[in-house]
C-alpha cells in the first residue's frame, strides 16, 4: 500500500488532484457543445475522428480490461488470453464490419443521437424506442462495476476506504459529463487513452525484471506458472468462464456482438463525414490492440509474484506498486484510474441520454403540447439531472463488493446484447424484418439470459448469452415473417373492399 510511502502516497494525491482538474476544465470548455441534445450526447462534428476512435478503445476497455480480466488471469491463467484475443481481433473485426453501414443508416435516418433512436427510427416504432432504452438501464450495473474498480485503485493503493472511494469517482465523473457532455467525455478519452498504453506498455516491460529471462521472459513466466499450478497454462482451464470449446466460442461471439453497446456504437453517430471512418477506425484497432492486450498478461505476472491474493482483482494495483520506483508507479496508478473512468463516462452519457432523449422526450410528446424544440430543451434538462439520479443508484447499488468485477461487468452488458442484436443485425441485411419481430426479439434475448443467469440454468455466462442471443435471432425471424404475411393480407382485403 502507498501509505508506507508518504512520498508516494502524496505524488499520487497530487496527480489525482491534477487530473481531476483538467478533465474538469475540459468539461467546462465542452458545456458549448453540450447546449441540444445532439450536442450533449456525440458532438458531431467537434472531436477529430482519430481522437473518437480513441475513445471508442478507451470506453471499451473499462475496469474489466485494466483490473477485472487481469483478475480472471490471475485466478485461471493462460485460457483468459482468448479473450485478449478476441478484444483485439474479433471486436475490430466486428466494429469494421458494422461500423459503415450503422454510420450511413444513421444519416439516412436523420442524423440520430442514441442507439435507442436508431433502432426506433429504423423500424418506425416508437415501442420499440421505449423498450431499448429502458434495457439500456442494465447498463448501471456496468456503472456499478466501474465504481467497484476505482474503489479497489483507491483502498489498495491509496488506503482510502472502499465507501470513499466510490463517492469519489461518482462525483467526478458527474461533474464533467454534466458540464460537458459528449465533447468533454471523447477529449478526456482521447488523454486517458494515451496514459492507458503508456502503462500497458510499462507492464510488460517490467517482466524483464520481476519475472527475468531476457528474451525467453514469456517461457520462463510459464514454466513459473506450471510449477503453481498445470492448470494454469492449459489452452482451457479446468474452472471458470474458459472451461470448453463451446465456452470460448461464446467468448468470441459476445466480443464480435460487444460493439454494439450503446456507449460504443454511438461513437460512429459523432463523426459527421463518412470519409471520417478511416482514420476513426484504425484509431480505435491500434489504441484497442495496445491496451486490451498486455495488461491481461500483467495478471499472469501477478499470479507469480503474489500467489496467494485474498482478492485477484488486486493483482494490478499490487503488481505495479511492487514493481516500479515510486515516481513512475504513481504515474501508472493514476493511469488506471483513467481506464476506469474512461469506461464510467461513456456508461453516464449513454445512460443518462437515453433517459432524457428516448425515455422522457418520447413519453411527453404524446401527452405535452410543446413545440419539438422547447421539448428538446425539457429532455436535455432530464438527462443532464438524469446524471444525479444514476450516480446515486450506482453508488448504493456499488456498497455491497462483487465477488468478481468481470462477471458484474459482463452480466450487465450481456443482457443488452442478447436483446438488441438481433434487431441491429437484422435491420442491416433483412428488408422483411420490421417492428414486432424486433420487440419479440429484445424482449426474448433479455428475458432468457436474466432468467438463465439468475436461476442457475446455465453456469457459464458467455454460452448463456450465445444461446439467448441465437434464439433471439430465430424468434425475430419468425414473427417478422408472419406479421409481414399478415399485413400484405391486410392491405390485399383493404384494396378488393
């Protein structure tokens, strides 16, 4: 812990306060973007696509990448690398694969702000508007798992205890998103993500001295590993979430599927040119390639040094106090920190939008008088104090610690995605597919994988989320059938009356 090190323990103090400050600044300088709805949730237009695409790296890597999977290495060794290598190579795939054609449906739909939005637009149903963005609410669980991590930064490095720490990254992040919005969130992004592969880079650099070996270091980590424990570098391990063939093709399924979360997807509705796609996209492979990759192995180093932790989400922080001088340890620690909350911003904004645009601004246009702008401005003001509401349920829903922040984390975005990939994919390729195959199809894919993973039905959460998300795909294809016969029946009896 840095609080056996005054001098350290002040340099991270210092750094925070430094960091805090700036992304605060930044908020302010964004609260000019922020004053529509469009404005306050992608900015479009006003961040350059190279800095977008980092920001798309940065939210997707969240405390899942930087504490959560380093933890699941720490525990299941060497098989938690093929979800490394479906971070890096499945999710890019993915997010070039849909990444065009969700960008010009967007603009053809008329330049749409949320996920939400999209899809209601895309199917004319404001039902289905309704029901995305109530689903997107599983996304403060995610929230949840970001505080848990930041909590974890502060207790194990810092000292400050869990509840403050919480209190902390809540009130922070608040403060900017609210200021700034989604201008403040991708430029903040943009910095965390250029402290998020320095230290990632910094990791594996240090294995040439905590573990040793010169260039035979990943033999010798290992060799080190096997001598632990054999299982601990099998291709798939005996426990845990990487157990069977089948298990680690629904890793590889749910990463493909990942890019479509909504605080990743409505990255693409920022940029305002579809030539901005290219550099938007190789940004995003490189900075995602960096830091989804090397920190995972910082767990496996972890599992060497300390191989009995009481928690294996503390395998990060301890590992980098252990193996570097304190000047360049309290830059990593700060670091970290900015991985989370890289994620928490993203998680805010999509939430907090998808409350005010298509929760509240739907809901009232059927019972208020107001004109669309005068509107626009009620639902901009619900989603700004949206902000205060989430944080608040986040940080009581974040008093009780997971037993593991990867599987809180992968539980709150698996039931989103079991029940809007079907009707994004689909709406892509499928031109029978329309409104009642897409709501069957959300409301199946959530319902099955909360009742699969609440009741015990099926232990492994990634092959529950594959089996809910194939079968949402049947059920949409089904109804979507069947009600289109029925409607040609419909307009046939309308013409021959």
């Amino acid at each position: 812990m840095l609080t056996e090190s005054s001098v350290l323990l002040w340099t991270v103090i210092i750094l925070l306060t430094a960091y805090f400050g700036a992304v605060t600044w930044i908020g302010k300088k964004g609260r000019a973007h922020s004053q529509s709805m469009a404005g306050f949730a992608t900015a479009r237009g006003k961040v350059s696509p190279w800095l977008v695409g980092a920001s798309f790296a940065t939210s997707y890597a969240s405390a899942n990448l930087f504490i959560g999977v380093p933890g699941l290495a720490y525990q299941y060794g060497t098989a938690v690398l093929w979800y490394t290598l479906g971070c890096f190579g499945v999710s890019w795939i993915g997010l070039l694969l849909f990444a065009k054609t969700f960008w010009r449906y967007g603009k053809k739909l008329g330049r749409v702000s949320t996920i939400p939005e999209w899809l209601g637009k895309r199917y004319n149903s404001k039902a289905l508007q309704i029901l995305v963005s109530l689903l997107i609410l599983f996304n403060v669980y995610y929230i949840v798992g970001q505080n848990v991590g930041l909590a974890t930064i502060f207790e194990t490095v810092i000292g400050i205890p869990y509840f403050w720490g919480i209190i902390i990254g809540v009130a922070i992040t608040i403060v900017y998103i609210g200021l700034g919005g989604a201008f403040a969130q991708m430029i903040t992004d943009g910095i965390q993500g250029i402290l998020m592969a320095i230290t990632s880079i910094l990791i594996v650099i240090s294995f040439l001295w905590t573990i040793g070996g010169g260039l035979n270091v990943f033999g010798v980590l290992t060799d080190q590993l096997h001598a632990i424990d054999p299982n601990l570098t099998a291709a798939v391990a005996d426990g845990g979430p990487y157990n069977s063939a089948l298990a680690i093709m629904a890793v590889q399924f749910m990463l493909f599927s990942f890019i479509l979360m909504p605080h990743l997807l409505n990255k693409v509705l920022s940029l305002e040119n579809e030539e901005d796609l290219a550099p938007f996209t190789l940004s995003a492979g490189l900075v995602l390639c960096i830091i989804s990759t090397l920190m995972v192995l910082g767990g496996l180093a972890a599992r060497v040094m300390f191989p009995s932790l009481d928690s294996a989400d503390s395998a990060i922080p301890l590992y980098v106090i252990e193996a570097f001088p304190s000047l360049i340890a309290a830059i990593m620690i700060v670091g970290i920190i900015s991985a989370i909350l890289s994620s928490t911003d993203s998680l805010y904004l999509g939430v907090t939008t998808s409350i005010g645009n298509d929760l509240y601004g739907v809901i009232a246009s059927f019972f208020s008088n107001k004109d669309e702008k005068d509107l626009e401005n009620q639902s901009l003001k619900v989603a700004k104090w949206s902000l205060v509401g989430v944080g608040l349920l986040s940080l009581y829903l974040s008093l009780e610690r997971p037993d593991s922040l990867a599987f809180l984390i992968q539980f709150s975005y698996s039931a989103i995605i079991s029940g809007i990939i079907a009707p994004i994919t689909l709406g892509y390729f499928w031109n029978k597919a329309n409104n009642y195959g897409a709501i069957a199809a959300l409301i199946t894919g959530a319902s099955l994988y909360v009742l699969f993973t609440t009741q015990e039905l099926i232990g492994n959460i990634f092959i529950a989320m594959l089996i809910s998300s194939l079968t949402s795909f049947v059920v949409m294809g089904i109804v979507s059938v069947v009600t289109v016969r029925t409607t040609e029946q419909d307009l046939a009896l309308e013409k021959s009356s």
